[in-house]
C-alpha cells in the first residue's frame, strides 16, 4: 500500500557508556529533503544517517536528530601541575607584598583558569558510528511503519470517495440522454406555438436535436472518467511511490468534470457536477500527504 509524507519514529540504546537516542519525522515535501542535526563531536555521522534514510523514502521533508549523553565515561580531568603552582607562587607573593590575609583553600586554587584540563577520552570512531546507525535503524522502522500505517488510511478515504464519484458519473450518464429529449420536446412546443397550426418539419427538428446532442455529449468525458479513477484505485494499491502521478491524475479528473459542467445546461447535471468537484478537492487534499 501507499505511504504518508508525515510520519514520526524515535528509538534509544546504550552501548560503550553512551545513551544515543535518535528522532527522525517528516512533513510534506515534492522531493526528498533531509537535514540532520548532531553534536559537533559525532559530526561524521551526518551523512550516513542521512544515507540511511535516503534507502528508505522517496519524499518528504524530513528531519534527524541525535543526542548522546555521555554519562560522563569518556571524560578525563587532569591537573596541570605546573600551572597550579605558579598560581600558588603568585598568591603568596601578593599574601606578602600586600600584607593579605592568609586564606589560600583548594577550592580557591580550584577555580583559576587552566588548572585542570578535560579531555574526552579517546574512541573508536567506527563502533560508535555502528551504534549510532543501530538505534537509527529502528528509528526509521518506526517512522517507516507510522508513514505507511497514515498510508492505508489516506486510501481507504480516497477509495471511498472514488466509489462515490462513479456513482455521481453514473448519474451524469442516466441524466444526460434526458437532457436531449427535454431540448427536443421544448424545442418543438416552442416551433408549434410560432407556428400556430402549420405543419412542424420533423426532419428539421430532428436535425436540430441531433446538433444539440452533439454538442452537450458527454459520453467521451465519462469513458475518461471512469479510467482515470480505475488507473486512480490501482495506483491506491502499488507500493510504489505513486504521489506526482496521483497529483497528476486528479488534475485530469477534475478537467474533465469541468468539461462536462460546460458541456451541460441541466440543473441536475449541472448539481451533480458541483458535487463531484467537491469531492475531487477533497481527494486532491489527500493526494498531497502521499508519497
């Protein structure tokens, strides 16, 4: 079945002392557009989580997250010795130049810049990019799954408005051969009360009948009709990434609805009409959350 363009999917693991916990969600797009957002230290995971998401869709504007919390495993503090000296060196020199009181602490030592330097721990740039890809993989099932789950439900409503609208073609076909006769019966009461009680030319009559029929057919725009919304069912059906075809083959379904409103004066075609377009809007709606 088909996929929604919207879709939400989040999943998080630990592994090496790290909780990786990646979202990914889309909104609607024409194409595919994906950023990706990551801690600057993880930053060569941008384009392989990009990748992998690019396996998997074909549209949408889509966006991935990743947050890694470290739990601190990979950080070291160490004391700069020699830095911490020459500042306990410069505080004695002016306890004494400036006859200070003598309240040197650790903490005061502490907080003086550079005193202690923090470094991350070294790691393996290619197992943590292998986790980060796991927890993504299953990010993206589940976005997947949400996608396809909206799927189905966007083509069950088309399909059901489809079925309503070849019941109003149906109607639009039942209605039309009585425009005719309409025209024909009127046409020649409004012959006979010119011509009081001459003789009506029945050849004529019939030759204008047949122009109007002509002119107001339309069997042609229901034939149309009625394949487009067949080819419209089937492609509700593909797994394929169906979205601009189906956009392109609501257009052709509402252009020959037009063509049948401008081809038919009658009030109860003409109604008909009004309806159909209604829900053609309706399924041009849907249309564009598929992709």
């Amino acid at each position: 079945m088909i996929n929604s363009m919207t879709g939400f999917g989040r999943a998080q693991r630990t592994a090496a002392g790290k909780t990786f916990t990646v979202e990914v969600k889309s909104v609607n797009h024409r194409y595919f557009d994906c950023t990706v957002k990551v801690p600057r230290a993880w930053s060569y995971a941008e384009e392989p989580l990009k990748a992998l998401l690019a396996g998997r869709i074909s549209r949408g504007k889509c966006e991935i997250y990743l947050s890694v919390d470290s739990h601190g495993s990979d950080v070291a503090v160490v004391l700069n010795r020699s830095v911490a000296d020459s500042y306990l060196l410069a505080l004695r020199e002016l306890r004494e130049t400036c006859n200070l009181k003598d309240d040197i602490s650790v903490m005061s030592v502490a907080r003086l810049p550079d005193v202690f330097t923090v470094t991350a721990a070294a790691e393996d740039a290619e197992e943590t990019l292998a986790a980060i890809l796991s927890v993504a993989s299953e990010a993206v099932d589940a976005f997947c799954d949400m996608r396809r789950t909206e799927g189905v439900r966007l083509a069950e409503d088309i399909l059901g408005r489809t079925a309503d609208l070849r019941r109003m073609v149906a109607a639009v076909e039942e209605q039309s051969p009585q425009v005719v006769a309409q025209y024909r019966e009127k046409l020649e009461t409004r012959i006979r009360e010119i011509l009081g009680g001459a003789v009506v030319d029945e050849g004529r009559l019939l030759t204008e009948a047949a122009l109007f029929a002509d002119k107001t057919a339309v069997d042609e725009e229901t034939v149309r009709l009625r394949s487009h919304l067949d080819q419209l069912d089937e492609m509700l059906r593909s797994d394929a990434a169906v979205g601009r075809k189906l956009d392109f083959l609501v257009q052709e379904i509402n252009r020959e609805t037009n063509t049948i409103g401008s081809k038919c004066n009658d009030l109860t075609i003409g109604q008909t009409v009004v309806d159909m377009k209604a829900e053609i809007e309706k399924i041009r709606e849907q249309v564009q959350n598929i992709e």
